[in-house]
C-alpha cells in the first residue's frame, strides 16, 4: 500500500487559502486531470454525492498550489487513501510510486465525467468551426479567458455557459509532473474530500 502524505492533514486542521469556485458533479464520477490532456481519461472509481461542492487551494511558502480541494463536507478526516481508477489496482502499487494524472500545460483541475465530456464536445466544435485558424483549446479558449479575468491560476470554466456543468481549473503546482489525487473519509467512512498533491509541501509541515 502506498505511503499516505502526513501534511494532507493541513485538510483537516486549517481553511484553505482560497476557494475557487464550486464543482457541479451531476453523475458522482469525478475526474482529476490536465484539462488539456489529450489522451483518455478515466473517472475514478469511487462515486461521490451528487451536487455542487466547493473547490479550493491551500498554498507552499511561495504561493504556490501545494494541495488542491474538493470537499463535500465539514465531517473531520480520519483517514485517506489514494484515488484510483478502475484500472488502478493500489496492491500492484511498487512501494515509493504513485498513481495519478501527468500535466504538459502547468494546469490541473476537477470536473465531473459529464462536464469533461462537453469540454472534449466543445474542442472538437470550436476546431471544426475555426479550421485553420484553430490554434489550441489553450491559446483560443482557455488562455483568452484567464486574461480576461486577469488571473492566469484558476479559472471555473463552463464549455457553455446555459450548462451547469463546469471544470475548476488550477495552476498545479510548479508546473508540469505526475501528481496523485487522496480520498479523506470520516470516522463511518463517509468521503470527505478529494485532494491533489502537487508535491511542494514536507512531511513536517503536518
């Protein structure tokens, strides 16, 4: 079993830093990824409430993202596990190594498995649409927007915006890696949360 981070409890003890938007989770299968990945991306196996949760980010010295939240509710965290996929087995897991998501565009984020697939849909109809003039999503849609809001590490982006389902975009961390996600589960095992860990932070900073 793979060794769980001891500052994840930082979860359990302090407010986050700040909150971003929340997450409007319509089918309870999450996924955590680069939201510009273009290979496929699986939810994870756990299936979590349905509704609109908050998600926040919890700082490094350097005001960085260290840890990015997903949280359902206040319930203190008793223990943790990382967050798999159906074709994640933790047993298989080599001791020190990880399962998680790799990022090539210094962006992480949470986002329901119905609104990543309207992300994909409005890829491929804004390229269709735009031809040649297509660059990237990033530099026609996802760029264009941060400037707007003048805020290059967060972004709560609906692909449309009549639709509720959204993806809460974050700077990860200090750019580009592999990260894993962790389930915190209360004293009955009732999920708590749902962290990423873009690996700044120390085990004495617990």
């Amino acid at each position: 079993m793979p060794n769980i981070p001891a500052y994840l409890n930082i979860v359990n003890e302090y407010e986050p830093d700040e909150v971003i938007a929340n997450l409007h989770i319509s089918t309870g299968k999450i996924i955590a990824c680069d939201p510009l990945v273009g290979s496929p991306t699986f939810p994870f196996s756990k299936i979590v409430p349905k509704g609109d949760f908050p998600v926040a980010v919890y700082y490094d010295d350097h005001d960085s993202h260290a840890l990015a939240v997903l949280r359902f509710n206040d319930n203190a965290i008793s223990g943790w596990q990382m967050a798999t996929t159906d074709k994640q087995d933790l047993a298989t897991l080599k001791e020190g190594h990880i399962f998680g998501y790799p990022v090539d565009t210094g962006l992480g984020c949470f986002t329901d498995e119905a609104g990543f697939s309207l992300v994909q849909q409005h890829e491929k109809e804004l390229s269709a649409q735009l031809g040649d003039k297509f660059i990237s999503y990033y530099d026609d849609v996802i760029d264009t927007l941060m400037v707007e809001n003048d805020n290059f590490n967060q972004l709560n982006f609906q692909p449309y915006p009549n639709n509720p389902l959204n993806c809460v975009i974050f700077a990860s961390g200090c750019g580009d890696g592999f990260y894993a996600s962790y389930w915190g589960f209360d004293g009955v095992g009732e999920v708590v949360c749902l962290v990423t860990d873009f690996g700044l932070l120390k085990e004495d900073e617990a």
